[in-house]
C-alpha cells in the first residue's frame, strides 16, 4: 500500500486509516485486536482514536484507547505505527459546554497518553472547537506540548476554515508548526442535513475543499465510505435505518449507479472506488475506514493504491470535486 505523506511533518501514514470508535465497549477486545492485526498485515499503519470513544456504551470509560494501549502493549507495533487520538471533546452528558480551557486539553493529553500505554502522541487532535476561545491560546497549549514531548504534531477536527485559516495565521506568525490536518465528516455520498444530529460536528463544504485546495492542508476525513452505503446498495443488502436517514437520497442512487459503472469499465470494486474518490483528491486526503469485521478491513484495505483520473473523480459526484 502506498503512503501518503502529511505535509509539514515527518509522518508517513499508509494510504487507509483505520478507525476505532466502538474499540473495547463495542467491538469486543479480542475482535479489536483481530482488526488491528489484519490492518497492519495488509499494510496499514495509521490508527485513529480518541479519548471520547465508545464511552457513548456501556462498559470501561476510554475503552478504544484502553484496548489500542493493551494491543500495543502485546503487538510490537508502536515504533512503527502513526498513532492519533483526539481530546477536548465536551463531557457526553453535557455536549454545550465546552472542555477546551488548556489546562483541560492538558489534562486529556496526559490521560490519553497513559490510556494508549505510549510517551508520545503523533497526531493529536483538537475533537472539536470553542469559537469563544482565541486561537492563539489554543495553538499555545499545543504547541506547549509539542515543546513537552506528548505530542508530535497537532490537528483540528469539527473545525470551520475561517478558524483554521486564523490558528494558521497565527502559528505562522510565530513561526512554529500550526495544524498539519483537518477531520470532517466526508465521503462520496451526499448527506441528508436534516438527519445530523450532533451540531458540533462538521461536514465538508464548497469553503472548506477551497481552503484545502489552496493550502494543501491535509484533510482526513471520518464516515469516508458513508457507512458502507454504497456496497450495501450494489450487492442489494440491508441498510441499516440510521445509514438510510442520513444517505438515502436521490443524489447518491446516481452516484451508486455512477460507481457500478465505473466498476465495471475499471475492474475497481465499489469500495475501492469510494475510498479512491477520496485518496485521488488534488490535496493529501488519507479517509478514516471504521470496519466492524476482518473481512470488512480486507475488502477497505484493497482501496489503497488505486488510481483514478481528474474526470473520473469529479464524473463520480456529478461534476462536483468535494460534496455534500
Ligand atoms: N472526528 C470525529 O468527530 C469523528 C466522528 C466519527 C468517526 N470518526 C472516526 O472515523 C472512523 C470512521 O468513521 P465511520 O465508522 O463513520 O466510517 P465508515 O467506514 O464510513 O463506516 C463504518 C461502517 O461502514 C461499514 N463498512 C465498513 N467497511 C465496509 C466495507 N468494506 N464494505 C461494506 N461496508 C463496510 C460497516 O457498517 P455495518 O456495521 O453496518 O456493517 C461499518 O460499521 C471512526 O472509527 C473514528 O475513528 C471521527
């Protein structure tokens, strides 16, 4: 699998990255480590976390980064792995009020470093924004600890451009590295908005591919493969209520009839067309797969090294570069 390089940094991650949300809670401990270890026999090195995951369940608070931490432990695999995971994340029960004073995101930081059983994060993301909050207190806070050594790079997720371009401005002027990626909610399939049901969260949109275009600001997006809507449209299975809600439209039965037959003139797979749609962006797009079982990993995996032209990509989403 190729890699995709994060420009303004030393990382390397492989082409797919692999998500964890329901880890530990959800998706049993034993099940996790089986994606984890299929992930990185199939040429996957970049594992997405956060402290917030699976704490939505039932069961161990930190659970995703508690069972990276154990499999890391017992794997070998930390040296080589680009490992990330998100803090500042409001409280789950009380989602208004924000957890983005330094000292919290310090405080998340130590946390998840002796949750994942690591000295070093190297890709931290800021999970969501405080537009209350100057950007040059937060882009201070992380930048501290870049300086401590918990960190090795820093990113937003959930954030407007208009904000990322001001903490860029910033950090500029200072002359230390601000945010070296963007996570938004991004795939082929077109949202329907009505069926978002957490506000704080952030989508893709005209603004924000411009500003990655002109940038070239690394963008690694979550949802990249719309919950399996399209593979499950194509092979006539169920889709699950909540995927229907938020990707049955009109638009995206087009893009799926699109996607069939670009598969059959290529030989790609659907899932490899809807992550190649994202790895063949014009800036670093590297999409985030949550996969439930191995075969699921497998088939994602296969995604990494396709190629597809300019008017293949734009062609998939009827004209339209970005979405949604
Ligand atoms: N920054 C944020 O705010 C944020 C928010 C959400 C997620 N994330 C991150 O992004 C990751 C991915 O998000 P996501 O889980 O929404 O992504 P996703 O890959 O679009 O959706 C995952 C679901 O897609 C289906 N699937 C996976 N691989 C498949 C395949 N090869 N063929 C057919 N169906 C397949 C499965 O559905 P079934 O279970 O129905 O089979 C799976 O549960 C998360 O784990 C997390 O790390 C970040």
């Amino acid at each position: 699998m190729r890699s995709t390089p994060i420009p303004h940094t030393d990382l390397t991650p492989s082409a797919i990255c692999l998500g964890s949300s329901n880890f530990g809670n959800g998706i049993p401990p034993a099940d996790a480590y089986a994606l984890m270890d299929t992930y990185v026999t199939c040429g996957g090195n970049f594992i997405d976390t956060a402290a917030v995951y699976a704490n939505w369940l039932p069961g161990e608070k930190n659970s995703s980064e508690k069972t990276i931490g154990r499999w890391l432990a017992r794997s070998g695999q930390r040296a080589r792995l680009v490992l990330a995971t998100k803090g500042g994340h409001p409280d789950l029960a009380t989602m208004h009020i924000s957890r983005m004073s330094p000292p919290k995101i310090v405080d998340d930081v130590e946390t998840s470093l002796r949750n994942l059983q690591t000295d070093w994060i190297d890709l931290y993301w800021l999970h969501r924004d405080d537009t209350a909050r100057p950007v040059a207190e937060i882009i201070d806070t992380l930048h501290g600890q870049v300086v401590a050594g918990n960190i090795r790079y820093f990113a937003c997720s959930n954030w407007r451009p208009e904000r990322i371009a001001a903490a860029q401005a910033y950090a500029a002027q200072k002359g230390i590295t601000g945010f070296v990626a963007n996570q938004m909610r991004w795939s082929l399939a077109a949202i329907n908005p009505a069926a978002v049901d957490d506000s704080t969260t952030v989508a893709m949109d005209d603004e924000t591919y411009a500003y990655h275009k002109q940038s070239s600001l690394a963008a690694i997006p979550y949802s990249s493969q719309a919950n399996g809507y399209f593979q499950k449209e194509a092979e006539k299975r169920e889709v699950r209520p909540n995927q229907q809600k938020m990707y049955g439209n009109r638009e995206n039965r087009a893009r799926g009839a699109r996607l069939k037959k670009l598969a059959g003139e290529t030989g790609y797979s659907i899932s490899q067309l809807v992550l190649g749609w994202l790895t063949n962006q014009p800036f670093p797009t590297i999409p985030i797969v949550g996969c439930r079982t191995v075969a699921q990993v497998e088939d994602s995996m296969t995604a990494g090294d396709v190629e597809l032209t300019e008017a293949q990509v734009a062609w998939l989403a009827g004209g339209k570069g970005q979405i949604s």
